[in-house]
C-alpha cells in the first residue's frame, strides 16, 4: 500500500512539473500584467539592447 501511494504521488509531482506549472505560471502572467504595461519598457532607451548570461 505504502508503495502504491508512493508511486501516485512521484506521478502527480512529474506531471505538475511539466503541465501544472507552466500552466500555473502563464495563468498568473495574465493576471498580473495587463497590455499596456510592457509598452513603457519597450520604449525606454535605458534598457540594454544584449543581454548574456553565463552558467558558472
């Protein structure tokens, strides 16, 4: 039994990684922000125009 149960929850955990997250982050994307808000970052002439990012 103790298995069994162990098996259901390792299930649900990877199947939350690869759907219920990524639909958790993009319902709360669209929540937050509305279409008018990234319009003054993308005319700002503050922001950089490369940005690296590098794995140490």
């Amino acid at each position: 039994m103790i298995l069994l149960v162990l098996f259901w929850a390792a299930a649900l955990f990877i199947l939350y990684t690869y759907v219920g997250y990524p639909v958790l982050i993009g319902l709360l994307a669209r929540l937050s922000f509305s279409e008018g808000d990234c319009t003054k970052y993308q005319e700002s002439a503050a922001l950089p125009e490369l940005a690296a990012c590098k794995a140490a």
